[in-house]
C-alpha cells in the first residue's frame, strides 16, 4: 500500500543548530508507524517538522502533496493531527467544548462526531460539563485524542501518549487508538518511550539515534532484534 507520508532526507533545525540529520521515514495508508530512541533522539523534532513548527528541508510529502513551504494551519487543512507532548488541552473549556472546538475545521455540526468520540471514550461523556483542567492525566489524554480527530483528520500525530500514565491506563489508550485505527481509517504516526507495547501495535518502525536513523523495519523484525531488546525492552 502506497505511503500517506514520507520524509526524504529531511533535516530540522532550531536556530542554527541541526537537530535531524537527513531522514527518511514513511507511514503507510492506514498503518500505525512509531519512532523509536532515548530522550534528545530527535523523534519530537521529527514531528515538530513534519507540522511546520520546526525550520526543515528535504522532502516531506503528504498523501503525495509537498509539505515543506505550507504553514501549521494549512498541514492541519489537508488532514494532519497532531497531539503533542504534553496533550495541551483547554483547561478553562468543558470537555464538550473542547471537543466542539476540535471541530472548527469541519462544516456542519459537530454532534455526530461529539457522540461517536463518547463512543470510543465513555468516560469522557461522563465529564462533558466538567473543566478538562479537572480531569485525570489519563482522562486529559483521551481528550486530546478525540479533539485531535474531530478534526476528521487522515493521519494522526501522537507525540508519547503514555507519558506520566499508569501501565493499565497506557495499555487502554493504545487499544482505543488501535481500534479508531481500524474503524475511522487513520494511519497514526507515534512517538512512544513504551517500545514493547508500541511495537506490539505498530505495522513499521524506525530506531532514532542523535538525529540519524539507526534501524528501520517491520516492528516485529525490531523488537525480535536482540540488540534492539536488550537497548530499548529490557529483555
């Protein structure tokens, strides 16, 4: 199946300083692809750079359109959602109106895609009035999830969901993000310091090493490989 996304010798850059070295990564039409590699790999700035929040060059190319000179607001335009470290969600705003504000970039009303997101995260319509600043890390989470794909997006950027989560909890998002996967024909590109559960999902996966690309493949080759395992799994 052809890629929705590729990186072709792409670089990142803040100010001066070279971060990402001449990369080549790609993520298949409703595949979930992760970027592996330790803290300061380069695997944040590779997303930064594929959304335009990062200087780049090289060639990144979105369901065969040319990313490179279009700003945030217009990757957002052609399908790209992306959830970032950190999960930024309105505090001050209700989860309903958070959600709705997910929304801004679909005509029409948004109600059907407020009740289909309650359907993969029940929780959430239990807390529609609530401020998402009272929600659990886990429950913040979920939002940026489904405000990321009101946007009715074709690619879904996920930058370490399971930062700060429990075990159980993490393992609960990744099945719910697997399954939106499956039903709402998102490839998912992920960033995620949970290597043994994100390769058990993921279709590919690329090792990240100060910047460079250190191994690529199908993730079961990866976490199969023994240097991979005794680095990255802890086994």
């Amino acid at each position: 199946m052809a890629p929705i996304l590729e990186l072709r010798g792409v670089k990142a850059f803040y100010g001066q300083s070279e971060v990402v070295h001449g990369i080549d990564v790609a993520v298949e039409e409703g595949g979930m692809t992760v970027l592996l590699g330790a803290n300061g790999a380069g695997k944040t700035t590779t997303l930064r750079a594929i959304c335009g929040m990062v200087r780049r060059s090289g060639e990144i190319l979105f369901a065969g359109e040319p990313l490179q000179r279009r700003t945030t607001e217009q990757i957002t335009a052609l399908g790209v959602a992306h959830v970032p470290e950190g999960r930024g969600t309105f505090v001050g705003l209700t989860v309903e109106e958070n959600l709705r504000l997910g929304a801004y970039t679909q005509p029409g009303r948004p109600h059907a895609g407020i009740q289909r997101m309650y359907g993969y995260f029940p929780i959430l319509s239990a807390r529609r009035q609530q401020q998402a600043g009272a929600l659990s890390g886990g429950e913040q989470q979920m939002l940026a999830i489904a405000r990321a794909l009101m946007m009715g997006p074709r690619l879904l950027i996920l930058d370490e969901p399971s930062f700060g989560l429990a075990p159980q909890l993490v393992e609960a998002i990744f099945s719910i993000v697997d399954r939106i996967r499956r039903e709402e024909h998102v490839s998912v590109l992920l960033v995620e310091q949970n290597a043994s559960l994100a390769l058990e999902l993921a279709d590919h996966a690329y090792l990240l090493e100060t910047g460079c690309v250190v191994a690529s493949g199908s993730a079961k080759a990866l976490a199969d490989d023994p240097q991979i395992r005794r680095s990255y799994l802890g086994y």
